[in-house]
C-alpha cells in the first residue's frame, strides 16, 4: 500500500494505552478493505496507531464512523504520508499546522 496514515492522541495514563488497545482491535474488527492496521506505539506523551492505505481521505472516512462515539475521539489527530517519504498531509482536526511522530 502507497501510504501510511497515522492516528495519534496524547497518553496520559495506563488507561490511555488500554483504550488504544481497543481502539486497534475495533478497527482491524470493521474496517474495510480502505486500510489495514499495521499496529501502534506509545512513548513521549503520545500514543499511535499505524494504518496502511492506497486512499487516506477515504479509510480516515471510515475510521471516522467506526470511531466518532468514542471518548477519545475529541483529542485525535490524523495525518498520512507516502510511505517511503517523510512529510505529513494533515487531515484532522481542521486547522492543525504541524504533525509529528515523536
């Protein structure tokens, strides 16, 4: 697949790393054939998940409606990039300037 994109939230707590968990585990669950989870890692204050994808709008799209009831869905960023390159295409939220992995 030509990109990756990546959903991102803050961690605090243990807790917050339960809930990625199960975050990954809904959508390998119910996404479609618009992407595939290619797994996550936590560290720095922050927690990701890793999806593969030949159509980022479109499997974010998805991951949306599978998402948007849970609580951590207000603090989600998403971006994605070529896979073989290192500059992020910022898709949520609306006007968020930069995207980083740390």
């Amino acid at each position: 697949m030509k990109y990756q994109l990546v959903l991102q939230w803050p961690a605090r707590s243990i807790k917050d790393f339960d809930a990625l968990v199960e975050i990954e585990d809904a959508l390998i669950a119910n996404l479609s054939g618009e992407g595939e989870v290619d797994g996550h890692d936590a560290g720095s204050g922050e927690m990701n998940i890793f999806v593969m994808t030949d159509r980022p709008q479109s499997a974010f799209d998805e991951i949306k409606a599978i998402l948007a009831s849970r609580e951590l869905w207000q603090s989600i960023r998403a971006a994605y990039r070529e896979v073989t390159g290192s500059d992020y295409t910022i898709l949520w939220p609306k006007g968020l300037t930069e995207f980083k992995i740390s």
